[in-house]
C-alpha cells in the first residue's frame, strides 16, 4: 500500500510540476496541499516537510528532479 500511495502521490506531482523551475515558482503550502490530497497520511506537517525538502533538493539540482521526488517520497 505505501508503494503505491508514493507512485499515486509521484506521479500526481509530476504531472502538475513536471520541472524543477515549477517546482521553484510554487509555494511550499500550496506543494504541499497538493501534494496531501493524493496521500493517505495524515499529518500536514509530513507534507509541508516533504514540499520543502523537495523545494531545497530541486534548488541544489533541478537535473535530478525526478530522482529527488522519488527518494524524497519513500523516506
């Protein structure tokens, strides 16, 4: 079930940010909205959390964007 509620919740952001610039002209609450109503968990924080450490990550690397959400999302 958490495989696929990271696949559901990957894929979902990637199709709304599917680049790290999108990523950087978001807000982090407004990522991490979106990003909780593909989720299961139900803390607010974890996504507030998730949407900024993928915020920082595209920042350092926008080329390994998908490479960030995807590790990002199995911690």
């Amino acid at each position: 079930m958490e495989s696929d509620l990271y696949g559901k919740l990957s894929l979902n952001t990637l199709l709304n940010y599917p680049t790290a610039l999108d990523i950087h002209k978001v807000a982090g609450e407004k990522l991490a909205e979106e990003m909780r109503q593909f989720g299961a968990r139900p803390s607010h924080a974890w996504f507030l959390d998730k949407a900024r450490q993928l915020k920082e990550a595209t920042r350092r690397n926008p080329f390994q964007y998908q490479e960030h959400l995807s590790k990002l999302l199995k911690k």
